[in-house]
C-alpha cells in the first residue's frame, strides 16, 4: 500500500474521530457519523441550517464546498469566529477537528445563543477571498481546470484562441509535487519572467487518485511536457533545453545569459501544459508509413480535422487571401506559404483549393522513408525517422520487461534516468543500472505518445518521446468559448465552435 493511501486512510479516520467528539458535544451520539446520510442530516440539525441543503450535498463538484461550509459552520458552534480558525478547519480537518473535539474548553453552542458579532467590511471581504481562493484551488487542482490553447499544433481539431474545461477527476486527479504556491499561477508569478510561484521545501512523491476511465487511444490529453524538467528562462517552452544543446552546444547555453537566460530546473507538475492527441497507449506499437499512422499493424482512426502540408501549384494567378480565409485558413499560415512555399489544410480545404479555376496542382509535402531527421526522437543514425515515415516504436508499459543494448538504449535511456531515476552507465559496450550490468530493463510506469493533429507543425513525442503517467494533467474535455484572434472586435467570437464536446 502506498504512502498516499496510508495517508487518506489516516486523515479519513482522524476526521471521523473528530466529529464523532463533536456530535457528543452537542447532545448527539458519536456514532451517528458512521451511518451515511443520516449523519448529514443530523449535522444539518447541529449547526441549525435547513433540510435542502441536503440537496447540494448529493451535487457532486458542488458538495465538495457545500462540506467545506458545514465544517466551518461546526467549528462556528465551538465559537471559533476567527479567520484563522476557519480556515484550519477547512485545510486540515483532520487534525483541527479532533483538536477541539477532546479540547474540555470548547463546549457547544447552538447557533441561535451565538454572540452577535458584527465584521467590518475588511473582514467580510477577506472572508470571501479567502474562501473562493480556496475553493477554486481545490476545484482546478482535483476537478475541473480551464485551458486556452496558444499555438496552433492541434489545429483543425482545436484551435488557437479555443478555451476549453480539463477535466483531472476523468484520468483520476493526482498530488501535487510542489502544493507551496501561489495561487492560479503556474510556475511564474504573474507580471514577473523568471521568479518561481512554488516553493520547493515540500516535494511529495507521484500518487493519482482512481479515476472513472483510463487513457483511450485517440483521446485529447493535457500532460506537463517532457523535455521541460530543465529550461531556459528566455525561450521557456518555445524551444527544448536539449534541442538548443544540440544546436548550440551545452558551454553556450549556460554562459550567454543575454541569448538564453538562465537555466532552470523544474519539478513535473510545474513543466508546461501540452495538449495532443494520444495516438498510442502502453504496450502499443506505432508506426507511420507516408503520413498514415499504424497501431499494432492496424491503420489507426484519423481525426476529422487533421492537417498537412501540402503545396499550391497555380497557373501564375495567386489563390488570394480573402479566399483562404473563408476556409478559416489563418493569417499565420497565409503568412507561412508566402515565405515558405507549403500551406497546412484538412482534407476538406484540400478539396475546396483543388476546385479553385487558377489552382493547377496540391502536392502533399511527404518527407521520404530513410530520410533521417537528426531532430527526431530517438536521435541516433540507427533509427532513421522522419515526420511521415517514423518507426516502429514501442511505446512501454508498466511491468514489461524488454532487452535492452546498446543499440536500442537509445529509446530507453530518458526512461530509465530522467522518469524512473536510476543511475545508467555504457562502460565498455555494457549496460549498468545502478551500477549492476543489464540486459533487461523492467517498466515502472505507463507512457503514452501524443501526437498534435496539424501534423507537420507540432512539437510532439516524434520530438522527445514517451510521455509518462506522472505527467498526464487530464482530458480536454469541452470548448466553452472560441476567439480568432485574426477577426476585429465585433466579429472575434466563432460562434459555430462555442460549447462543443472535444472529440
């Protein structure tokens, strides 16, 4: 049994121990708080509040404040009044609670012989923040979380300027590593660059909470991003830390501050939010043949909305603007073609283009089997993979054991460092983990391998690899609100695209 459950046990047990001490203050038999429901119904008795409350406790989400409140009502009965009091209540019931259970000094008042105690404005107000503060934590934090998407790597399926619900309870919600901080802000305190919104004393080890389903092939997924446990402050994500090595070597990286900032490490549930699509789940084998993805050898199920780059060849007359923009064709990737020569269209798009009098051609941009890209995950000349022919590629699950070599560590060798933390040594053409020679390595964890649906323009994992279960955030669940931001004003709303389901 793992800490974290020992934990919940624990604190469910001191919480109980706590209000059964309270209901025998207040004339009730303690174990009444063991009999569901009716408990509920008493405690609405003992803090004098109305019978339909009892509504808001069967609402799941709802009921989660609606108990935070009874609580503070409670403590209210045992004349805890103070801010500071409340809120221990609410945070930690678990020991609160028990606390001014066997406390001989804190006897019950039934709320109508409460003082008459008059706040002032500063405290109402600090009352509420406080409250809602803590509530919206908890609520983005385990249930529910709002997202916008930035860039444009999942477009025709999501697209830039989408606002959409996460939902965490889907996957199951999972502990934060570093619960010390600032509150709606991710790693950065809001107006500042590079000073941290955490505080690292606590660290707490990876634990998530049962949820209602696991990761389907084809679902949309928020993850923290893989490669950015170690950043740099002036491009953040916009650029992977081990991409600019590559690029520019380690010894520049770290010294020219002007060009990359500082570099910074970051614990996982402080790396940036990623959404893609996951195309194949733990103990799937993917593969993909001139843009077409295979899972187990099985053509997989391509999205709707998928995009591509393709090239426009015309008769000399140019496909103008106003017209691409009826496709809903960005002015980001009008601007691309214009330099570039290639345009990312869905199949539909392709057909409308095709159907244009001065359009003679539309060429799919394919890059060739064997045609390596040294960009690509696992970035060694032994695996040569490009965009549109890539694999095939294990993705691990947990508990499978697979040779392992110096050939193949490659695919291997973040997983069992980075994710799983060992100690991972190549001495004289041998493996040592943990200072033990290996010929095997066994999976701790599930991966993933998500993929964007603009399939040309997306940093995905044919750039860094698996995503393990640790980083998962939760499912993209439902666009709430859709902004272009290439419209004015008036007509910035894309009315068509507003509550819609994520498929």
């Amino acid at each position: 049994m793992s800490i974290y459950a020992i934990l919940t046990i624990l604190f469910f047990i001191l919480s109980l121990v706590g209000l059964w001490k309270l209901f025998e203050k207040a004339g009730t038999p303690g174990w009444v708080v063991l009999i569901p429901f009716y408990n509920f119904y008493i405690w609405l008795k003992i803090i004098n509040k109305p019978l339909w409350w009892y509504i808001f406790i069967l609402v799941p989400f709802i009921n989660v404040f609606t108990i935070m409140l009874m609580i503070v009502e409670l403590v209210k009965c045992y004349k805890k009044f103070g801010l500071i009091e409340q809120a221990l209540s609410v945070l930690i019931p678990f020991f609160y609670l028990p606390y001014i259970g066997f406390n001989k000094n804190d006897v019950y008042v039934h709320p109508k012989d409460w003082p008459v105690i008059k706040k002032s404005v500063s405290r109402e107000w600090a009352d509420a923040i406080i409250f809602a503060v803590i509530a919206a934590t908890i609520i983005r934090t385990f249930f529910i979380e709002a997202y916008t998407i930035p860039t444009s790597s999942m477009e025709k399926s999501l697209l830039v300027g989408d606002f959409l619900f996460v939902s965490k309870i889907s996957y199951g919600p999972k502990i934060p590593n570093t619960p010390l901080a600032f509150p709606f802000a991710h790693h950065t305190l809001p107006l500042t660059k590079d000073i941290k919104s955490y505080l690292e004393w606590i660290k707490l080890p990876y634990y998530r909470f049962p949820g209602f389903v696991t990761i389907k092939n084809n679902d949309v997924v928020v993850f923290n991003y893989p490669d950015g446990d170690t950043v740099s402050t002036a491009w953040q994500s916009n650029a992977s830390y081990y991409a600019l090595v590559k690029e520019y070597g380690r010894e520049l990286v770290w010294s020219d501050k002007a060009h990359f900032g500082d570099i910074i490490a970051r614990p996982v549930d402080k790396r940036e939010n990623f959404i893609k699509r996951c195309l194949a789940i733990p103990g799937d084998s993917i593969k993909i043949i001139d843009r077409q993805v295979y899972i187990n050898g099985k053509k997989a199920e391509n999205p709707k909305d998928r995009q591509f780059n393709y090239e426009i060849i015309t008769n000399g007359t140019p496909v103008y603007k106003k017209q691409m923009r009826s496709m809903n064709i960005s002015e980001e990737d009008i601007a691309n073609m214009n330099q570039y020569g290639f345009l990312p269209l869905t199949e539909e798009n392709v057909k409308l283009i095709k159907a244009l009098p001065n359009v003679v051609d539309v060429k799919p941009i394919i890059s060739p089997k064997g045609l390596w890209d040294a960009r690509l995950f696992p970035f060694d000349s032994n695996y040569r993979f490009s965009l549109d022919n890539y694999g095939p590629i294990y993705v691990p699950k947990a508990g499978v054991t697979v040779d392992i070599n110096t050939t193949n560590i490659c695919l291997y060798k973040r997983i069992i460092q980075t994710y799983e933390g060992n100690k991972l040594e190549i001495k004289d053409n041998k493996i040592f983990i943990n200072d033990k020679e290996s010929k095997t390595y066994t999976f701790n964890m599930n991966y993933y391998w998500m993929q964007g649906d603009n399939r040309h323009n997306s940093a995905d994992s044919r750039y860094w690899g698996f995503v393990p279960e640790d980083h998962v955030v939760g499912k993209a669940s439902f666009v709430w609100l859709s902004l272009d931001k290439d419209e004015s004003l008036f007509n910035k709303i894309r009315w068509s695209k507003l509550f819609r389901f994520i498929e």
